[in-house]
C-alpha cells in the first residue's frame, strides 16, 4: 500500500529533487517518514523554517532547478512565509509542503489552526489546499510544473491525516521544463532598431534577466558604442570580461554607472526590473526588452516595449543596427568608470594603528582570497554594498542575497542552502552583525549538517545601512546600538572555528585561516561604524537630510558624533 506521502516523495526523487529542508512536526510526520523510508532524499534539518525557506531558495537560485521545503501546521509553515517571499521575488522555483491540521478539525479554530491556502497566496504563484487524495499525484504535478515555469514558489497545502491516507492513484511523474526561445516581432525590432541607430549615446542598462546571454550582450555593446550598467543581480551575469562595464547604479551603485545612463540620449533595458525611478534619465528615449510583457514599463515610461529572452533578442537586433557608430559616449563613460573605480580601491586600505577596520578593506581582501567559483551570499544593508563594490565576479563565481525582498538575516540562512546543493564548493557569507544574531542559532545547523560555510561578520556594532538612511533624512539615530557578543567565542561555543579580528594588520591572516579551515568557520571583524556608503549621486534633499542630522546631533548632545563621521570618512570627504 502507498500512501499520498509515499507518492510525494517518489515523485520528487524522480524528478531529480536530492534534499528536503525543515524541521519535523506531528503533522508533517506522515511526510518525513515516507523519507525516511526512502532514504534517497537528504533531510536537511535547520532550527527555524524561515532558513529551511531561504536554503531552498538559494538551491534554485544556484541549480535553476526545482527545490523542496517543508513546514509543520500553524506557526511551523507560517515561518516558511518570509523565505517563500524572496524566493518568490527571485524568481526561483520552490516546491512548499505546508502541513496542515486534520480535516475533521478545520473550521473548528483547532490548535494551530491557520488558513495556510490565504497566507500564502501573495508570496507564491500556485497555492492549493488537497482535501482528498484522489486530488493527488495530480495537484503535485500541477504545483511542480507552476513553480518550474512561471519560476516561483508553489504551495501544497496537505493535512496530516491525507497525506498517511492510501493513494487513489500511485503514479509517478516527471516535469520536465519547456525551453522555448521568445523574440519579438520582426517589426518589433526594426521599430527598436530605428530608434537606436537614431541615437548618439545609447547606455544599456543589464538585470537579471542577462543571465545566459553575456556574449550577445557585449556584442550588442560593441555595435552601439553602449557603456553597459548593471543593477545588482545583473552583476554576476555582465560584469565579467566585459570592456563596456561601468558599474553598478542605484542606492547602492556607484558615480559611473550613475552617469553613463543619466547622459544617455537612450536607455536600452535588458532584462532588468530595475526599481528606483529617480536613477533613469528623464529625457532618454526608453526600450525594454523582458521575458515578462507586466515588467514593461512598469519602473519608468518607454518608447518602446519588447517581449523576448534577452539573449536571443540581442542577437536578433544586432544586424539591424549600423556600424561605425560614434564612441566618444562610451569613451567618456568608461574612462569615469575607471577614475571611480580607482578613487573605490583607495578606500580599501587598512585602517592606522588600533582603529576599527575599514569594511571596504575587508571586502577586497575577501574577494583576493576566496576561490574562484565561490559563492557568496550577503546580508541586506552595508554588507550588501560591499559585496557590490568589491566583490569582483568571473563567470563561475555567484553572488546570492535578498536584493528584491530585502530581508535581513538572509547571508547565512542563503549559505546553507547554498553549500548543502554543492558540498565540496567553497560557500562564503558576509553577514551583518544585526543579521547574524537574528538568526544566530542557525550557527549549529552548520554543525549539525557538517556544512563548511565560512561566515564573515561585518559588526559595526549597529543596524548600519539604518543608521545611514537616518543620517540622509536628517534624524537623529536612535535605536540602531547593538550590544554584540563575541562572535568567535560564540561559535567556537556551537562547534564552530572562529576568529576575531580588531585591528588592520591581523585581518590577512585570520581571513586567510578561516577561509582554509576544513570545516564551518566564523571571522568576527570589528569595523568602522561611522563609514559612509556614499550613493553615486548625492541630490538636495540627502544634503539638507545630512545637514538637519548634524544639527539635531549637536543640540542632542552628541556632538562626538559627528566628529567620529568626519574622522571616520575625512578619505572620502576630503
């Protein structure tokens, strides 16, 4: 006899899927217990169903394949949620099991009752609740094939008394992902074509959707003399060997990348959902090109709106377009990009005598050292404007985080997920230190898993890129202290190698030791509070915000305050 749970997990297996992420539960018993009996699938068991969600997550992202996580009733699978959002918004596919109560119980405001099909429904493209089992296989396949091709989370929500039911139906079946190939209209592209050739500074602006589509893009470049911008997960996918590249733009990019599309006389987007309308250039004539026809205008107006895979869109549009084309744009955009990037690398240098450490220094000494197809995961805030400044991509290294959802706590949760998928591959997380203790129990799932990741931790001793926000708004910063342990002697406590590091000349080498430990390892580097992540252009408002900061500050009567800034940033000021 096979149950539904039975079914589930042979249906997973077949389809490729190697590992399962949660923790158990009463309800979920029927599911855990079909792996156990199955024993193909590894169940990665972590402390909190928030990491088993973003671990799943980073799996998809890494593999593009499909990945499983599981949460108990009530609270259990409610937990997922956060998780479940950033994957959603990264467009990863994920399969949810939501446990649900008995059937005989639901509507009776049982213990741990909830409405899981309601709640998950903003945070997942399918979301189904199976009241029967001769609703299954079929609603597995359905959920499957959804989170495969729409590129999201699909949630089944299943009580425990159906899923140890007999099966009605025992067959399994594998989902395999259609590949079709998406390029606009013939007199899509000449309408583009006619818009671009008539152009004397085009600027492309690359996303997400770059990803596979690295060479046409550079070739697209070259034709049109383009300096090529990326928004931050774009990074990973352009930014290597690419002599057109000037940066990143946005709050967290840099001047060049800032300038080459704001003195565009047009902006081709490429796969990019790119959401800060203030960093477009009001006057450029605007074409984007995504796979997705809703993204299409939806951050800026265009002139033009094109449905197509990046890649292939960008081959088909090349013979179009003139040659001999002009360059002095792109001259002038990547000479910027070069004085920007040089005056970036001056500010990675160590910090004189016993002062806390400049992040930006332990950011480059972390990209010289790490393998070459490592990958990263970084915590929302400073971290994640390091990683982007710093971290240099080449092709087989990967960068995952929470860049859409915007979650903290996210570097390690990714980081499990990621060195579980590929064991033998070295995993780094540059986490913050407000990141790291909010999950920081998730240190022993790197022992319990005998997962080698290296955590990085930025401490500042404060929510910093916060701090930063207020210091722009003009408010006074209150509420951001963070009173941190030692880290090292934490997870040295939890089974896990650490260091700690105070000062500049101890950082190489502890880097170095953490990074070559066989084994989880943690490296506590105390940096400077006070250093400012300076947006690529600072407008009025951020000046009157700074100014009204210095003001409140002085008549708070924290006056010190503001001479730590200017000492800790008189490099970048000055």
């Amino acid at each position: 006899m096979t149950t539904v749970a039975e079914n589930i997990v042979s249906t997973l297996r077949a389809n490729g899927v190697k590992r399962v992420y949660g923790i158990p539960g009463d309800s979920l018993n029927g599911f855990t217990d079909a792996l156990r009996k199955d024993g193909a699938l590894r169940w990665v068991h972590v402390r909190h169903e928030e990491t088993a969600a973003f671990a799943a997550a980073a799996e998809a992202a890494l593999t593009g394949e499909l990945s499983v996580v599981a949460g108990s009733c009530g609270p259990g699978n409610l937990h997922l949620i956060n998780g479940l959002y950033d994957a959603n918004r990264s467009r990863v596919p994920v399969l949810a099991i939501a446990a649900h109560i008995p059937t005989s119980e639901i509507g009776t405001q049982y213990f741990q009752e909830t409405h899981p099909q309601e709640l998950f429904r903003e945070c997942s493209v399918y979301v189904e609740y199976v009241s029967d089992p001769a609703q299954m296989p079929r609603l597995l396949e359905i959920a499957m094939r959804q989170a495969i091709e729409k590129r999201g989370v699909a949630v089944l929500v299943i009580p425990g008394d159906i899923a140890l039911a007999q099966a009605e139906d025992d067959r399994v079946t594998v989902i395999e992902r259609s590949r079709p190939v998406v390029v606009p209209s013939g007199a899509e592209l000449e309408r583009a074509a006619t818009l671009l050739n008539a152009a004397s500074k085009v600027t492309i602006l690359a996303g997400a959707g770059a990803e596979g589509a690295h060479d046409e893009i550079v070739a697209l470049a070259d034709r049109l003399a383009a300096p090529v911008v990326h928004a931050l997960r774009g990074k990973e996918f352009v930014e290597y060997d690419n002599p057109f590249d000037v940066g990143m733009t946005g709050l967290l990019g840099f001047a060049s990348g800032y300038r080459a599309m704001d003195g565009a006389d047009a902006l081709l987007i490429l796969g990019s959902d790119f959401p800060y309308p203030q960093f477009y250039p009001a006057t450029a004539t605007t074409i984007q090109v995504d796979i997705r026809g809703e993204n299409l205008g939806r951050r800026h107006p265009l002139d033009l709106g094109l449905v197509g895979d990046v890649g292939a869109t960008a081959a088909a549009l090349l013979p179009r377009l003139k040659a001999d084309r002009r360059r002095a744009h792109l001259d002038d955009a990547t000479a910027h990009y070069r004085r920007t990037r040089a005056k970036l690398d001056e500010l990675a240098v160590p910090s004189r005598g016993k002062a806390p450490i400049h992040p930006q220094y332990l950011a480059r000494l972390l990209d010289e050292a790490a393998a070459d197809d490592a990958v990263f995961t970084a915590d929302v805030g400073s971290p994640t404007v390091w990683a982007a400044r710093y971290l240099h991509m080449n092709g087989r290294r990967r960068l995952i985080g929470s860049f859409n959802h915007g979650s903290m706590a996210n570097a390690l949760l990714h980081g499990i997920g990621a060195q579980a998928t590929e064991p033998h591959r070295q995993v780094v997380a540059l986490a913050g230190d407000g990141g790291l203790t909010m999950m920081l129990g998730e240190l022993i799932s790197l022992t319990q898993n005998r997962l080698p990741v290296k955590t990085i931790v930025v401490n500042n001793s404060s929510l910093n890129f916060v701090e930063l926000e207020m210091k722009a708004a003009g408010f006074v910063n209150y509420g951001t202290d963070l009173h941190n342990p030692d880290f090292a002697a934490v997870a040295e406590a939890m089974g896990v190698f650490g260091r700690r590091v105070e000062c500049s000349e101890d950082l190489p080498g502890a880097l170095a030791e953490v990074l070559a430990h066989d084994g989880p390892a943690l490296l506590d580097v105390v940096t400077e509070r006070q250093e400012l992540s300076m947006p690529p252009a600072v407008n009025a408002e951020q000046v009157k915000g700074f100014a009204l900061y210095a003001i409140r500050t002085v008549l708070s009567g924290r006056g010190d305050e503001l001479l730590d800034l200017a000492k800790a940033n008189w490099r970048q000021l000055f």
